[in-house]
C-alpha cells in the first residue's frame, strides 16, 4: 500500500487526476477486499473532493458513514445521489435512498419530490 500511496502523490504533484482517481479506487478495493472498510473515508472524500458527479464513491462514503454510525454524514451523501438521480428523471431508482435517508433522519423535511 505504501508504493500505491507514492504513485498517487507522484500523480497529485504532476497534476494527472485521472490516474490519481484510478488509485485511490484501487487502494480502496484492496482495503475492503481485507476488509477494511472504515480505512477508507479519506479516499472516498477524496475521490468525492475530486468528481462531485461520482455516485459510485459518495455510495461508498455513505456506506463507510455507516459503518462508523455517523448517520448524519451518510444520510447527506445518500441525499445527494438520490437528488441527483431525480434530476436526471431516474426518480424510481432514488426511492430506496432517500428511504434509507429517512429512516436514518426522520426529520428530514427536505426529502419531497414535486
């Protein structure tokens, strides 16, 4: 992990972000496939730093969220994909999310679709 950790600084220096971004997913598949998944938090608000759009990583910082029972921070980033997911018109595939968004913050007032 050490070496992944010098490209990726290596990459940062020289501006390259699709190669950074190529990293910290791999860094972080491999500490999940080891199961550690609260080691990522940091990689994932990287990455979320790095692509606002990217729903894959703000899953995977909720799911890390969690993971830690830090409800509120996963809850907004459960918002945010599902926001976003309606905007695009995919409203069916928002429901699940911003049902977990409720469960975890019922008094999320925010939460209406018209």
């Amino acid at each position: 992990e050490d070496l992944s950790f010098l490209r990726l600084r290596s990459a940062e220096a020289q501006g390259r972000t699709e190669v950074v971004v190529d990293l910290l997913r791999r860094i972080a598949a491999s500490r999940e496939n080891a199961g550690r998944h609260l080691d990522n938090l940091g990689l994932y608000q990287r990455l979320v730093e790095l692509d606002g759009e990217d729903e894959e990583a703000r899953l995977k910082l909720a799911d890390v969220h969690e993971r830690r029972r830090d409800m509120r921070a996963a809850s907004r980033e459960l918002e945010r994909v599902a926001m976003a997911r309606v905007q695009r018109g995919e409203g069916v595939q928002a429901i699940d999310l911003l049902e977990k968004v409720v469960r975890y913050q019922p008094q999320m007032c925010r939460l209406r679709l018209t």
